[in-house]
C-alpha cells in the first residue's frame, strides 16, 4: 500500500534508515562515549535478531513464561449499550506481569544476557516496565536498577512493592517534577557511568538509535497476533484500531500490524486537566520538534525550548514527546493522532469494569475511551483497542482520587 509517497509494503525494510532515522525523526543525539555503547547494542542486535537460536528462545519464552498469545475478547454489553459498532480488545493485561512491557523487556534482557553484560538498569512511571525488566533480570540472572519518580512512587505502590519482591533495587528520584522524564534523566545518568557493564533497557519505542526500532520489533508481536486473531474471529480487518500513546510502545507493536492494510488507526494521547501547557502530555497534538533524551521528534517545550511540565492521571504516558516513528507517522497522516481528557480515561476505567469484567490500566482506559467516542461516530463496523494492561496497580490511587463510580 503506497500512502503519501510511502511503501508500507517495504516500510520495515526502510524506516527507520541506517541511521535510525524515521524520516527526520529518530537518531542518536548523545555523548560521545555512549555512541560507542549504543553502536554495540546496535551491532549486538541485527546479529541476533536473525539468529534462529535467539528467535527461537524468545518463541519458547514468550510461549512457556509469558503465556503467548494473548487472546482477543468482544466487548459485547458494552458494544450493544453503544448501538452497532462492535468493539474488541486485545488482551496485553494477560500478559505476565500484566502489561505489554515484558515483550521488549525480554527481549532486551535476552539481548544483555548474549553481550555479557551484568546488569540492566531502566525507568519506570506507572511501574509496569520495572515490573517487567525485574522480572526478565529475575528469569536470566541479572542485577537490576529501576529509576523512578517519587510522585510515581506514591501512586504506584504495588508495583514498586513487586519489583523489590522481585530482587530489583528501586532508586527515587526526587528532582524536577519527580515524574517519568525526571527518572528517564537519572537513568541515562546512571548509564553514562555503568555502561561497560550494564545495558540500559529503555522502556518504549524512544531514546537514541536502536531502541525506538528494536523495542517496536519485540512489540510487533502484538501486531501480528492481533491481526491473524480478528482475522479468524470475525473473517475480516476491524475497520479501525485504537491505542494509547505516551512514548508509544503498545502502540507501535500493535499499529505495525495493521499499517499496511485498508484500516484507520487511531493513537490516544492524554489531555489531562486540558490543553493549557503543563496540564497535558499531548505531545503530538501539541508540540513542535525538538531533541531530548538521545532523540528527535515532537516534544512539548517551555518558554526556553526546554521539555515542558507534563501532567497525566495515568503515569505511564507523563512524557513530553513520543516516540519518532510515532511523530513520522503522524505528519505522514498514515495514524490519526486524538485525546483523552483524565475525566473520559477514569469513565472508561470503571465503564469497562462493570460491564466486561475487565479492569483496565488507566493507561488502556484513554485508548477505551476513545474507543468509544469513536464508535458513537462511526455508527457502524468494528474497533479493536489495545488494552495494553491490567488496573490493578491504579485502584487504591483511583478509589483514594475519585471514589467508586
């Protein structure tokens, strides 16, 4: 499928460019020393990612310990409440660990485990990446340092309490807004000095060259699945697919899937308390291009060109850019880039409890809430969303913040 110019038939071949560039986004803007790092990651992985040992061990880790596929489930009361849209979630809450973010982070961890390294360090903001690399460090023996804002903390106390359970060292971080950007900071800090010893294993499809391709390569996975699952379920494509996007992981392995098919696809990114600067994390809707954290894409920025304050209810998705495919794909058009005020996400969050029995991230819950807003629109045909994790870790904060609904 040709769209604006672009071959989505050869698009993986392409994008991102020997440079790790999506168009003129992308890239390795970091110091000098660690190009040498990254260079090493980057040479580590287009060794393995074709070696039939390592796909094949990553097939039987995924299938035998992550519990592989993770099914498809149709929301039929709140799809007949809604009228005659068919709405559908893919099921990343029943990934182990209860999220999307093992995919990458077994990867990634399988990928320090072949370099020699010791330890992975990383961040966290809702806590499901921590959970998930201390879990990949548990599974393959390795030491593990997870960064996280204090703030982060407070709100996500049952995932902070499984990654220390799990033998990871949870280091705070109290500086700035003390929120995801702030641990991403001290993380690549902590790197610069550790990094002939440790890999650090970036939580979404962001940061320098290679990890925004090669976290989008472990998530394509759900992609794939999602396709030839609803394929077989209902006989065609969704007519569109929805996902949230903070830095944009689930949803860069769940679009891969469908970008070269007659589909529309949709990402969600958080209003907040609305769209004045610094009560949002709607980058892509609001922000122009900018470099932060080893990569170019569209950030939002201060009075001083520097990464603006961020706000969402849901901590995984309090970041001021996104990844830059994701920010290529929005001014190709081929992704249609909307919001999701806290009031919709928090809704969604309880409206999808109590009529599927699923409680959902309060991430998931922006992407569900657009999801239904969408199908209101449309009036007919199907949506599937990316419910790229479980609310467990956001009840005692949602019930303490908003009460029971």
């Amino acid at each position: 499928m040709l769209y604006n110019g672009v071959d989505f038939d050869t698009y993986f071949k392409n994008y991102p460019d020997a440079n790790g560039y999506f168009g003129k986004y992308g890239g390795c803007y970091i110091e000098p020393e660690l190009k040498n790092a990254m260079e090493e990651i980057t040479e580590a992985y287009f060794t393995i990612c074709k070696s039939a040992k390592f796909i094949n061990e990553l097939r039987r880790i995924r299938r035998d310990f992550q519990g592989r596929p993770t099914p498809i489930s149709h929301l039929e009361r709140l799809s007949n409440k809604l009228g005659n849209v068919q709405l559908y979630v893919k099921r990343e809450d029943l990934n182990h660990t209860g999220a999307h973010k093992l995919n990458h982070c077994m990867g990634e961890a399988l990928l320090a485990k072949y370099m020699g390294k010791k330890k992975i360090i990383a961040e966290t903001g809702a806590g499901q990446h921590g959970v998930a690399l201390a879990t990949a460090a548990a599974y393959f023996g390795l030491e593990c340092d997870i960064y996280m804002g204090s703030v982060d903390i407070k709100k996500q106390a049952p995932n902070v309490a499984r990654m220390k359970i799990l033998g990871a060292n949870v280091v705070e971080v109290t500086e700035g807004l003390a929120t995801l950007k702030e641990a991403v900071d001290a993380a690549f800090k902590a790197y610069s000095q550790e990094y002939k010893d440790c890999i650090y294993c970036i939580g979404s499809v962001l940061g320098p060259h290679p990890f925004p391709m090669m976290v989008r390569d472990f998530q394509s996975v759900v992609g794939i699945e999602a396709r030839e699952q609803f394929t077989q379920m209902t006989g065609e494509l969704p007519d569109a697919i929805v996902a949230c996007v903070g830095g944009g992981s689930n949803a860069a392995g769940f679009f891969s899937g469908f970008l070269n098919d007659p589909v529309d696809i949709y990402g969600v990114e958080p209003l907040g308390k609305g769209p004045k600067l610094g009560d949002h994390a709607a980058s892509l809707m609001y922000g122009t291009e900018g470099i932060m954290h080893g990569f170019n894409s569209i950030m939002l920025k201060d009075e001083n060109g520097e990464p603006a304050p961020v706000y969402s209810v849901a901590s995984g998705l309090d970041y001021p850019s996104s990844g830059p495919e994701h920010a290529f794909l929005h001014d190709l058009g081929r992704v249609k880039y909307g919001v999701a005020d806290d009031e919709e996400a928090i809704d969604a969050f309880f409206t999808l409890s109590r009529l599927e029995g699923i409680i959902p991230a309060i991430e998931s819950s922006h992407a569900v809430a657009y999801g239904i807003k969408l199908a209101k629109e449309m009036g007919r045909g199907s949506i599937l969303i990316n419910l790229s994790g479980r609310g467990d870790k956001d009840m005692d904060y949602v019930i303490e913040k908003y009460g029971i609904r």
